[in-house]
C-alpha cells in the first residue's frame, strides 16, 4: 500500500497511519488578536455550539469570526453607552461636581451596554 496518496474528487492527500487512510489536514495556528469579547463567544461556541466551533476550526475562519465578533460587539458597546449617557444626561459638569455619583452611573451603563451585547452578539 502507498504511504501517501491524493484524492483528486474532494482535492485532499492521504496518509497511511497502520491500517487507515487518514486526511493530511493542517489547522492554521494564527496568534489570537481578538479582545474581551471574541474570547467570550469562543467559549461560548466551545460550550453550546461545539459543531459550528468544529466547522469555524476545520474551516480556518474561527480567528476572523472572533476577530468581526470581537470588532462588532466593542462598536455596539461604545454606541449604546453614548446613548445612554445622553438619555441620562451625564454630562462632563456632573463629572466635575460629584466624582462618585459619575462614576457610578458610568458603571451602570457600560454593565447595561454590555449586558445587551452579550445577549445580542456573544450569546447568539
């Protein structure tokens, strides 16, 4: 038996490991470049959605998928936390009167904004 053969129909090579042709499959190991986000939805499809993970793997666009998910979801962030920091009219005077009482309501938007997200985007 040939220790190597190709498969011209589906356009893969073979290797003979003991008994069995096994395809010369190779997964491109691309540093990460994806934030916060990405690494949460890589997670997530890992946990709950291990086949589309598999395909997004095999395939060679799991790093691009995390890296659009991961760009989106900060886009979709920063626009939602302007939003609400309008519709509460959190203003730079209020900044300058009451640190604390600014910085909270900050934490309380940018908890909302990404609590969206996550439902919106991550866990999707």
């Amino acid at each position: 038996m040939k220790k190597h053969i190709y498969d011209e129909s589906n356009g893969l090579s073979y290797t003979l490991h003991g008994d069995y042709y096994l395809p010369d499959l190779a997964v491109n190991e691309e540093e990460p470049t994806y934030g916060k986000y990405g690494m949460l939805r890589k997670q997530f499809l890992k946990e709950h959605r291990p086949a589309r993970y598999q395909y997004l793997l095999m395939t060679g666009e799991l790093m691009a998928h995390l890296n659009r998910v991961d760009q989106e979801a900060r886009e979709l962030v920063e626009i939602l936390m302007k939003q609400m920091k309008e519709k509460q009219e959190v203003t730079e005077q209020l900044k300058m009167q009451d640190q604390m009482k600014w910085v909270g309501i900050m934490n309380n938007i940018k908890a909302c904004a990404e609590e969206i997200v996550l439902k919106e985007i991550i866990y999707l």
